[in-house]
C-alpha cells in the first residue's frame, strides 16, 4: 500500500512539474496572439475615436457581484455576423469610473443566428461561451487590463462594478 502511494504521489509531482513550463508558455503565447489586436485597438481609448469608427453604446454595464466587472460594450452592429477577425473585435469593453470610460479588454461576438456549426467558435484557441440570454457566442480577451481569471474569462475581478453595485 505504502508503495502504490509512494508510486502515485510521485506521479503527480511529475505531472506538475511538466504543466508548470506549458502553462507559463501558454500565458506568453497569449499575450504575442493578441499584439496585433492591441495595436488595432490602441486609438480606441479615446471614446470619439471609438464612435467614428461605429462602435456604439449598446445594453447596460454588466458585472457579476462577487466574481468581478465587465464594463460597458460598445459594439460595432456591421461586425455581428459569422465571421471573426482577431484585428476587428466586434465589441470594445469599457470599465465605468465615475463620468469616466477606460477601454479594459475586446469581446467577439457571433449571433446564434449567423453559426450553423455544432461546435462554438474558437479563436485564439479558446472556444467561445453560449450566452443563453443574448443568443450569442462571446470571447472576451482583457488585452487592457490583467485579469487574474485568464485572458479570456467573462469577468475581471480588477474591473470595477458597474455604478450602482
């Protein structure tokens, strides 16, 4: 008994050890996948820029108590279709601090409507989320602001609630 244990404690010390190195390499790996989109998005800190470029206003600021922000969207409406770009994220995400805008992160997003496959959209490796309430698939990738969730989670704990929460 003792040296099964011995056998499986040292098994997973091993395993570990090999997932440290990969996970470090993924985090690196996402960082060089979204350069581009960072340099495509850079002038969208400036809200005016945002705007002129069609992304527009649209639902209220989400947040989920207890797990973290969003931000408002500000989406471009001629973007929703099946088709993602890296480069052209169909929506902008900003945190809300006071009369304050901070651009913090990019969504993609493909209606329900416009997939027909089976299997969700997937970019930059990552499998899109079904959201049931909005009929949509969404990939948030928090470019702007570190999210000690993942680069791709929904919400970020480092956002701040929307005003009001």
């Amino acid at each position: 008994m003792k040296r099964w244990m011995t056998a499986i404690a040292s098994l997973a010390l091993a395993v570990s050890v090999l997932s440290a190195p990969a996970a470090q390499a993924s985090n690196g790996a996402d960082e060089s996948a979204v350069a581009g989109v960072r340099q495509a998005t850079s002038a969208y800190h400036n809200l005016d820029a945002a705007t002129a470029a069609n992304y527009g206003r649209l639902l209220p600021c989400f947040d989920l108590p207890g797990t973290g922000g969003m931000g408002q969207h500000y989406v471009n409406l001629s973007l929703l279709d099946a088709t993602v770009e890296a480069s052209r994220p169909e929506a902008l995400v900003y945190e809300v601090d006071g009369n304050r805008l901070q651009l913090v992160a990019v969504e993609y997003i493909v209606p329900w409507s416009a997939w027909v496959s089976t299997t969700p959209p997937q970019l930059y490796g990552r499998s899109f989320f079904s959201n049931t309430s909005l009929h949509l698939w969404a990939l948030h990738a928090w470019i702007w602001r570190p999210n000690p969730l993942g680069m791709f989670a929904n919400y970020n704990p480092n956002v701040k609630l929307c005003p009001g929460h």
